[in-house]
C-alpha cells in the first residue's frame, strides 16, 4: 500500500471516531447514557483502526522512506480526536455528577 493511502485512511478513521464521540456528547446532554456508551464503542474502534494503521506505517518498509505532507496532517488528526476522545469523556462524566 501506497505511504499516502496509509494517510488518507488515517484521516478517515480518525475523522469517523471524532463524529462519533461528538454524538455521544450530545447523547450525554440527553441523558441517553445507554447510547453514549455505545457511540463511545464504536469511535474507539475507529481510533483504535487510525492508530493501528499508523503504526503499521512504521512498522513496513516506510521507514526508510520520506514522508510527506500527508502523514504530517495525518498524525495532526490523530492526535487532535485522541485531545477530542479526553475532552469528550471528561465531559460525560460531569454530565453523569450533575444529572
């Protein structure tokens, strides 16, 4: 697979598990706590895919290569919803002490 492929899914991954914790957010704020955990389920699946395949990057024949912009944006995306995954969660738990 191709550096720049590896990148895109990336971002695609991460970008689904951000959509993911914001629903359960907004789950929260419903008190909706059976649907927080499962939207809380399934973003970490994606985060957990975004965070295999970067390592799988490091772990192929890519180390030897040079990487582009690509990667860069995508370890920004990756590291911006796993900032995004503990924000979301702290704030779910301040929506369980208060309702």
């Amino acid at each position: 697979m191709k550096k720049e492929n590896y990148s895109e899914l990336i971002i695609e991954s991460a970008n689904q598990s951000k959509d993911l914790y914001c629903k359960a957010l907004q789950m929260a704020k419903c008190q909706q706590y059976v649907r927080v955990q499962l939207y809380l389920k399934e973003a970490n699946k994606y985060l957990g895919d975004a965070s295999a395949l970067h390592l799988k990057m490091f772990s192929d024949d890519f180390n030897r290569q040079e990487y582009g912009i690509s990667l860069v944006y995508a370890e920004d995306v990756l590291m911006s919803v796993e900032l995004y995954k503990t924000m979301v969660l702290l704030f779910i738990d301040i929506y369980k002490k208060i309702s």
